[in-house]
C-alpha cells in the first residue's frame, strides 16, 4: 500500500504524519493498534487528526534498533483506540534492550495495573498555547470544554500558564537536518535526483551546518529541558492541545497561512506543540477530547515529567472514564 494517507473522517483532508499509516489503520478499524515513531510528533499528529490515542514515552521507554539519524530526538510509540491498549502494549515492549543504549530499566509497576488505581489529587497546569501560537477558534473551545471537564470532574487542581519558554524550533531543527547528514550524507550525496524532493532538501541543507553548530545545538537542547523539569516541580501534568490547527487538504503540503514558510522543517511551523518534547525527552500523549463542526477529531495534548509513563497513562484512562471518545466512528470504518 502506497500513497497519500487520507483521514478516514473525511478522505479529502490529511492524516497528519508521519505515522499516518498506523494512525489510519487504527481509526479505520482496520487494526487494534499499531507503532509509530515519533521525532517530532509522528505519533501524536495523526493520533490527533484520525482520532486515536497515541503516546510518545519517555525516550528510552521502548528500546529501537537500527540506530535513527534522529536518536536523541525518536521515540517509539503505539497508537490505539483506548488507553489501555496502549498501556498494555507499554508493559510488553518496555524494557532494557543492549541493542539501544539509551533503553530505560523495567518499571516495577505494570502500566495497565496502574491504569485500574485510583487517581490521586493532582496539579495540571494549562497552557492554551506555547510561543503565542495562534491556536484554530474550534480547537480552542474543544480543548477548554475538555480541560474544564476534567477539573470538574477528576481529584486535580488546574492553573492556567504561560510558561516562558524560548521557542526551541531552530535546535530541533539543527539537530533533525544534521542527524540526517551525518547518517545519510556522504552515502546519497551523489543520488539525490533519486530521493523524494522533501528528503534531499534535507540531505542538501544538512551540508550547511558545522560541528560547532551541532555541538551548540546539543548545548541549547539541555537548557531547554532542564527549563521544562523544572516546570514540574509546581505540576504533575501539563495540558495543551495537540495541534493548533484542524485536518487540511490532503493534497496540500501544509496548511492554509503555513504554506511557503522558509525553515528547513517546513512543518515545524504548525506542531509548535509537539516538537518540544522530543527535544526533552518527555513522555507526550495525545487524547481525543472532542470534534470539530465539521466532526473532525480534536487532540488534547498530556504532557508529564521524564519517567512519569505511567502517570500520564493513569490520567488518560480517568479521562477515558469520564469522556469516552470510541462511540463515534469515522464513515469510512464500514462499521
């Protein structure tokens, strides 16, 4: 199967990606579950434009091999129709592995046993937005009518936030370009009329960074995340929506007012939200919390401190319980 991935809530609007594939085949019912990769939010994209629940763990959670010209940055990641499917497919692919140095240890606690605890009081923090990025009026509703939800609903104490953050778009991008040059480089210097034109533009600007550039970028990446953990010594969690924008036209490279940016990861622009935490490290979910006017699925994104998998996990099923998402199915499910 090749192709362009189209969203089974309406075949003329993008899948997101670059998971698009497995997000597609979830919401479709054609599968229970599937992996994806995330470097800069692939599972939680298309989790969030098909409607389906996809986590980003902790990096390391889930060890992978062979070696990615993003290490630092990928992170294996399953998406589901329910939270406890994904927990379960945590507890069985979890766990050191000598081929992935960066592999976490086992955790002591199944994640599907943590998903059946009950929730205990918890502080979130809220952020509508990061770097004042312009979030779609119908996202917006749907992520605060969700968020007020949960404070209604669950044993946690919400606080609005601003976090003052430097937005980390030009680190992500040294490091996702030059990993791309240092893995592919001199192999397909010489075949790029042989590439899709997107990744030899990649391989192209990969030339245009130095070592000390890498080396800076390496620097920036640390002080970034260490200006997120920090955040979490006031929160537990941290919520915000997935995406700013709604589903575009499949045959567009990017939406409307995103198209023609310069960058050398064009669609940078319009996951503001997902990059980051790849850049951190930290484990990053998306939940469906509601649909557009049009129906289209409505990602809201859970966000919790390096190694707290499971805690992100226990709170995405309390919301499951509360907000169910799976009654709705997309026209093309032939269910």
């Amino acid at each position: 199967m090749f192709g362009n991935g189209r969203n089974p809530w309406e075949p003329s609007l993008t899948s997101g990606g670059s998971s698009s594939g497995s997000a597609i085949a979830v919401s479709a019912r054609m599968v229970p579950a599937a992996l994806g990769s995330d470097g800069g939010g692939s599972v939680r994209i298309p989790g969030s434009f098909c409607g389906a629940f996809a986590l980003k763990g902790t990096l390391g959670r889930i060890p992978t091999w062979p070696w990615s010209a993003t290490e630092m940055l990928s992170h294996a990641g399953p998406i589901t129709r329910s939270v406890r499917d994904s927990a379960l497919l945590f507890d069985i692919l979890s766990g050191p592995d000598p081929l992935d140095h960066q592999a976490l240890p086992a955790p002591d606690v199944s994640f599907l046993a943590r998903c059946d605890q009950p929730l205990q009081p918890l502080r979130i923090g809220f952020c509508p937005t990061l770097f004042d990025t312009q979030v779609d009026t119908q996202v917006a509703a749907a992520v605060d009518a969700a968020v007020g939800n949960i404070a209604r609903s669950l044993p946690v104490t919400v606080s609005t936030l601003k976090p003052d953050w430097q937005d980390p778009l030009a680190t992500f991008e040294t490091l996702w370009v030059a990993g791309r040059g240092i893995a592919y480089g001199k192999a397909l210097a010489q075949k790029l009329d042989q590439l899709d034109p997107g990744f030899a533009d990649l391989i192209r600007r990969s030339a245009q960074y130095s070592l000390s550039d890498y080396l800076q970028a390496l620097q920036q990446r640390a002080a970034f995340a260490n200006q997120v953990h920090a955040l979490f010594d006031d929160y537990d969690l941290l919520l915000m929506p997935t995406l700013p924008i709604l589903p575009f036209a499949a045959d567009d490279v990017a939406p409307v007012g995103y198209a023609g940016q310069d960058g050398a990861v064009p669609w940078a622009r319009w996951t503001p939200f997902t990059y980051p935490f790849n850049i951190t490290g930290n484990p990053a979910a998306n939940l469906p919390c509601g649909r557009s006017e049009a129906g289209l699925p409505i990602g809201l994104q859970v966000v919790g401190p390096r190694f707290a998998d499971a805690q992100v996990l226990q709170f995405c099923a309390a919301v499951e319980a509360i907000a169910p998402w799976d009654q709705h199915l997309p026209p093309v499910s032939g269910q």
